[in-house]
C-alpha cells in the first residue's frame, strides 16, 4: 500500500475497531468504579520490622560518623 501525499487525510478505517474504547473525556463509557477495599486483617504477630529496620539504621549512621572522625583525626 503507497503512502497519501503529505497534508492528506487519513483513509477511513476498512475493518472492525480493534484496541480498547476510548477514555470518557473522549466520549467513551467513564471507567468501573470497583468501592473501596477492605481493610487489612488484624495482625497475628506483633510487626516490629519498622523498629529493627531503623534501629539497624542508626547505629550504621553512628558507626559511619565515628570511622570517619577517626580517619580525619589520624591524617
């Protein structure tokens, strides 16, 4: 199939619309709405990962500031 000349307008589609309707804002359906969702089930352990990860990473922090006084106090 040639290309149309430049300026042209586009041929008409020749077979059924294939890809997804448009979005509403182009005058498709407005999208399913599905509610909220439930929310989490209560917890059957006690979560402490939050208080293990930060604790972890204070003392890394700690640790790292005291290498780097003893580098700087040694040179």
């Amino acid at each position: 199939m040639s290309q149309p000349p430049y300026g042209a307008p586009p041929p008409p589609p020749t077979g059924p619309p294939t890809g997804p309707p448009p979005p509403a804002y182009l005058g498709g359906a407005p999208a399913a709405y599905g509610g909220p969702a439930l929310p989490p089930p209560p917890a059957t352990t006690k979560r402490t990962i939050g208080f293990t990860v930060g604790l972890l990473t204070a003392i890394v922090l700690v640790l790292v500031v005291v290498v780097v006084a003893i580098i700087t106090t040694t040179n």
